[in-house]
C-alpha cells in the first residue's frame, strides 16, 4: 500500500474520479487518494462495500467489518466502481 506519492504527482489528482457518479446498490471499493485526506482509518482500504445514497457530495457506502455492516460517508475521488461477478 502507497503511503505517499512521487515528488512530481504530489498534490495532483484525477478530475475524472472527483466528478464520478454512484447509483444506489453499485458496488465499490474504497482506494484512497494519497493527496486529499480520508477522514478514516487505512484499514478500510481495498475494501469493497454497497453505495447506500448520496449526501451531498458524499456517498453513503455500507462495508462489512468482521460480518458485521458498518457505514461511511466517503468522497467519490476515494472511491472505485467494481462490476458485480455473476
């Protein structure tokens, strides 16, 4: 797992992945965007999870920890769309 970025993409970011959208019931999972803060543990990194509903900029996103379903408010630049396996 990165823990920083190269001195010359400090501070750079996607504006695709800024501006992304997310249906309720997508599936994502949660990579992290080394120079704008996540607000939440690194353990929740790589973890995948189901959008809930937006908040404001925001995603609703419920992630299961230990079988049990906790929930987050994340950014959508943190966050990667992943197709459901059928």
């Amino acid at each position: 797992m990165l823990k920083r970025k190269t001195p010359k993409q400090k501070g750079k970011f996607s504006f695709t992945r800024f501006f992304q959208k997310f249906q309720p019931g997508d599936s994502v999972a949660v990579v992290r965007e080394l120079s704008i803060p996540l607000g939440y543990s690194k353990r929740i990194q790589g973890r995948t999870g189901k959008v809930l509903e937006k908040r404001g900029s925001a995603y609703y996103i419920e992630i299961k920890d230990l079988h049990k379903p906790k929930r987050y408010l994340i950014k959508p630049i943190h966050l990667k769309r992943i197709e459901d396996v059928k």
